[in-house]
C-alpha cells in the first residue's frame, strides 16, 4: 500500500488508511460493485484524489468486481425476488455496469429455472385475478408480469397457451 501512497503526507496516509479500513468492512458485508464503493467514498467525503488511491487498492485487492458483483445481483434478485431479466437488467445499468457484463451475469441463470420460475409464477398471478372480467384479467395480469421484468414474449405465450385451452 505504502508505495502507492508516497506522494502523500504522514496525515493524510492515516486517514486514507482509516478510510480503506471502512470501505473493505463495507466490501465485506456484501458483494459491491464499483458504482457503490464510489458512493460509499462519497458519502465518506473523501477527496478525488483520496478516492482514486482508495478505489485503486480495493480493486487490486478483490473487494470489488463487476462481474462477480452482477453474476450475484442477477442470481439473487431472480431466485429470491422472481425478477425477470428486464428488470435485473435496468437495476445492473443503474449500478453502472457494462452491457456485455451485465448480458454475461442474464447467461448464467439456468434457462430451465428461469422457465420453470416464470411458468408458477404465472399461473399463480392468473389464478389471483379469477373473478375479474377476461380483458381486466389479462390487463392486471399482464402488468404484475412485466412490473417484475418478465419479458413479454413469456407473458403473451402464457396467455395464448391458457386462453386457448379455455375455449
């Protein structure tokens, strides 16, 4: 650390060490990725200067990576929120992450899970809204669906497939 550093004085090495000692303790607590570390050392009001070095040692120290970072995210939010990939998309992009990194982390989720979610997840919101009319149905349906980034595709072949078994 020290050799990155010499172009600091005594005082301000102490306080980039007290400063690094909270962001790795933040780092530790969860996966972060680069945009919230960054928030973190902004809400620490730490300089730019500060914030390069630090931001430097956290990332040659592996405390923060934007591929594990949304491989994690993407995972997470699927399995324990039922997240669509759309909506996981937007919330990576709003983290600041690449495209092609965030189109890696969508690849990782077992397609046959990803299906096998979104068809009982369907079919529960479907039965939920039996007693409305057939349009109020498809219309509520179709917006609880895409509110969770469902992409419509999935959406409009559920419908087909049930509305046709229905006639």
């Amino acid at each position: 650390m020290a050799s990155h550093f010499l172009f600091i004085n005594m005082k301000e090495e102490k306080k980039i060490t007290e400063i690094l000692s909270k962001v790795e303790r933040y780092c530790r607590y969860q996966e972060r990725c680069k945009s919230e570390v960054e928030k973190k050392l902004f809400d620490l009001e730490v300089t730019e200067k500060m914030k390069k070095s630090i931001l430097y040692e956290l990332a040659k120290k592996k405390y923060y990576d934007n591929n594990r970072f949304s491989y994690e995210y993407a995972i997470g939010k699927f399995r324990n929120n039922k997240w669509g990939k759309i909506k996981i998309s937007y919330h990576l992009k709003c983290k600041s992450i690449e495209k092609s990194i965030i189109d890696k982390a969508l690849k990782k989720i077992p397609e046959n899970e990803y299906t096998s979610v979104f068809n009982k997840m369907a079919k529960k919101e479907w039965v939920n809204r039996s007693k409305l009319d057939l349009i109020s149905r498809k219309r509520a349906f179709v917006n609880a669906l895409k509110s969770r980034g469902w992409e419509f595709h999935l959406i409009n072949n559920f419908l087909l497939e049930t509305t046709k078994n229905k006639h």
